[in-house]
C-alpha cells in the first residue's frame, strides 16, 4: 500500500493537516508528500520488476495512493528505452538511450503525473479537474478525468491554436478561452476559480501528482538491469521531472537497490531558460523571466516558481548541469532523432537530445557514459514545426519516368 505521510512544509516544516491544502499558508511554498517505502525488500522489488502490469502502477508502494481502487490508470509507463546506436554514433555517444515518452497514451510525459493526481482526486472524492494550459497537460488532465468519471475545464489563453486544446476537447473538457496573457490574468482567474468552485488542481502546484515522474528512475533502473545511466536529460519547464526523477532515485538508494545516483540536466529553450540562468549564476531561487517565442512550445515557461528551486537543488546534488539551447539546435536534434533514431518527437521534447549533443561537444559528457535523454512529447504535437517546401508534396503523374524525375530533385532523410 502507498503509505501517504501528511503534507508538509520543505521550506519550513509547517504541518497544515489537510489533504487538499497544496500550499504552506506560513510560507507560501509548494507542500511535499512522502511516501513510506522504508519497509520495502528487495523480494518485493524482484516482484515489482517482475509484474505483468507494466504501467507505472507496478510501483504502487511508491505512490501517495492509499487504496488500489483509486487507481485510474491508461497503461501509463514502461514506454521504451532505445539503445539508439546510430544517433549514438553521430554524437559520439555510444552508450546513448532514448527514453521514448512520445507513446503516452495522450502523447506526453504529463500521464505520468495525471494518473497518480487524478487516481488521488478520485481517492479524496473530487468531481471537477482543472489545469491551466495550452497543451499536453490540458490533454492529458482531460483524457484522465474522462476516464475517471470526473469533469475538466481547461483554461487557456486567447490566441492559443485549435490544434493545441482539440486533444483536450475530445475527451470532453470544457475548454475556456480567456482574454489574458497566462503568466498573469490566466493565472489569476485560474486561482480565484479553484477558490471559488472547490476544483482539483492539476497543476505542478499538486503534490500528489508530481510523484508520477518518480516512475522514470524506477523504469531506468528496471530496464538497464540495475544499472544507473551516468547522465539523464530532461526538457525541463517547471522542474518536476528533474525534482521527481532525483527523489525516485534517492528512494531505491535508500534502500540499498542501486548504488550510485546519475547526474542530472534540464535542458531549456534559451527563450525561456529561467532554471538554466538561476544555475549558471549560483542562485539557491528560480527569478522569473519574461519567456519569448520558441520551436520549444511545451516548455516556454518563463516564471516556473513552485518547484523551480526544488530543480536546481536535484541538478546541484546531482552534480549535473543545465543547458539553454537555440531553436536552430533543437530542430536540429529533432530532425536528428527523427532521422537516425526513428523517433519524431516534438522541438520541446528533443531539446534532450540537443543538450547531449552540446554536452558531448564540450567535453563535458565523456564518450563511454550511459547517457539517457528523455523524449517527453509526441511530434505530432506539433507538426507545423517541420518546415517543408510546398513543391515538395506536389501531385506527380503516374509514371514512372516522373517519380524518377521527382525522386531525384527531393532529397530527404540523413
Ligand atoms: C513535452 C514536454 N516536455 C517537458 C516538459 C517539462 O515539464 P517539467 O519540467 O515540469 O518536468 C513539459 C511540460 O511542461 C512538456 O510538455
Ligand atoms: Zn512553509
């Protein structure tokens, strides 16, 4: 069972007492849950290792989730993780791994977390979701209360593509298109309402929800037969990913089932690197900044202040780094990823790839490391980032001569 400690303070200590109170009324700071796993043996990590369910839920006993039939789950997890040799050779990387989180079953990394927050919304006996949000969390957050029997409203910005919340509308959130720029009017009003009408917040404000990403240490574990990579990178927006990847991490060391802990990088679009500019400079806090556009879409997040210094605090212990990428090098690694590891996966997500690419250039990275990128998000996210010549789909004649003539004037692929 998921044994869930009370919500606490990590900033002060503060013990609120409620299970829905996601923030520390002294202090402001974002709540932690623990879960206990002390009791844990190493029979019941050759079980979980071993059980047929392959969804994220094989690590129940890790999860903030008391009883098991809170659990809403759509097979969340155990997504692949890819020896991917011949993207591998290109970055001189021969031990590089590609942990292909495209395959969700909304098409991002954000299942991870909604399954845990919404089996917990469902547990504390919630009816209505919500998440602020211009993409992948909004899918997902409706996809999981769809399946859960709740409902979900979504807000978004004006401006904000069809193509972006149409995932979301069809698993039936209401979507809610408000006049305002999303750091501060969408913000607000997001806050006012959760006060308001009593909603389950899914943001990376929620505790409970950010224990899902915990699932990435535990697969890479399970899935490179004990090893621990030397180095996993993790597009990085909020942090929680780098946050929850370095606490699952800690917990089977804490238990004696790995020895060594992997080092960590965030890697950000230079447009919205916030966590990249507080680590470069020493700061112990995220400072917000004003994000501009990027390729990088899914983690142009300029003001990441929840757990933004819980982030820094995982890459620091873990003696890693972080890395701000053009868009010219994202689209790069994305073309490369697709191309040489088969895997299209959208510019936010391949910023991973760009980082190791960058950290193996410098030296940073040496050539024998185990080195896992995380692929967080589906190309099909975002299809317009591949920028093609409209000739290039042009109707040919059904002869073979033209396909010759066509096949020679297109050039695609490595
Ligand atoms: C595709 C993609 N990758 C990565 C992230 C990073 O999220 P976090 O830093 O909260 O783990 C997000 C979400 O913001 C995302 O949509
Ligand atoms: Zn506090």
């Amino acid at each position: 069972m998921g044994k869930a400690s009370a919500l606490s303070c990590p900033k002060c200590g503060n013990e609120p007492g409620s299970k829905i109170v996601f923030r520390c009324p002294l202090c402001g700071s974002i709540l932690e849950v623990k879960v206990e796993v002390e009791h844990l043996t190493r029979s019941d990590l050759q079980a979980m290792f071993a059980n047929r369910d392959r969804s994220i839920w094989r690590w129940f006993d890790f999860f903030p989730i008391e009883e098991r039939a809170s659990i809403v789950s759509l097979g969340e997890g155990s997504t692949p993780l890819i020896h991917a040799t011949r993207l591998g050779e290109r970055l001189s990387l021969p031990r590089l791994y590609l942990k292909n989180d495209t395959v969700l079953p909304t098409g991002s990394l954000k299942d991870r977390s909604n399954s845990v927050g919404i089996s917990k919304a469902k547990e504390l006996g919630f009816t209505t979701a919500t998440v602020m949000s211009t993409g992948n969390a909004a899918a997902s957050v409706a996809a999981y209360s769809a399946a859960a029997g709740m409902r979900s409203v979504v807000m978004v910005p004006l401006g904000t593509a069809p193509s972006k919340i149409i995932q979301a509308r069809a698993c039936g959130a209401r979507v809610v298109v408000v006049d305002g720029d999303f750091d501060n009017e969408v913000a607000q009003l997001y806050k006012t309402a959760i006060a308001e009408f009593g909603w389950y917040d899914c943001l990376s404000s929620n505790p409970y929800r950010d224990e899902g990403k915990k699932s990435y240490a535990y697969e890479m574990v399970d899935q490179l037969d004990g090893e621990v990579p030397s180095w996993v990178i993790h597009p990085t927006a909020g942090g929680t990913g780098i946050y929850a990847m370095w606490k699952g991490f800690q917990e089977f060391r804490s238990l004696g089932w790995i020895q060594k802990l992997p080092r960590l990088v965030a890697s950000q679009s230079e447009a919205a690197a916030p966590i990249t500019y507080a680590f470069t400079k020493g700061l112990s806090d995220v400072e917000p900044v004003v994000a501009r556009a990027t390729v990088a879409e899914s983690i142009q997040v300029g003001n990441p202040v929840s757990l933004g210094w819980r982030a820094l605090a995982a890459l620091r212990e873990s003696n890693g780094t972080a890395v701000a990428l053009s868009d010219a090098e994202i689209l790069e690694a994305q073309r490369l990823t697709a191309t040489l590891a088969g895997i299209f996966a959208e510019p936010a997500a391949a910023t991973s790839v760009a980082a190791a690419k960058r950290l193996r250039a410098t030296g940073t990275i040496g050539p024998e490391e185990l080195v896992v990128c995380n692929l967080t998000g589906h190309g099909l996210k975002q299809p317009e980032s591949i920028r093609f010549d409209e000739k290039e789909f042009a109707p040919i004649a059904p002869t073979l001569a033209a396909l010759r003539e066509r096949l020679q004037r297109t050039e695609t692929g490595e």
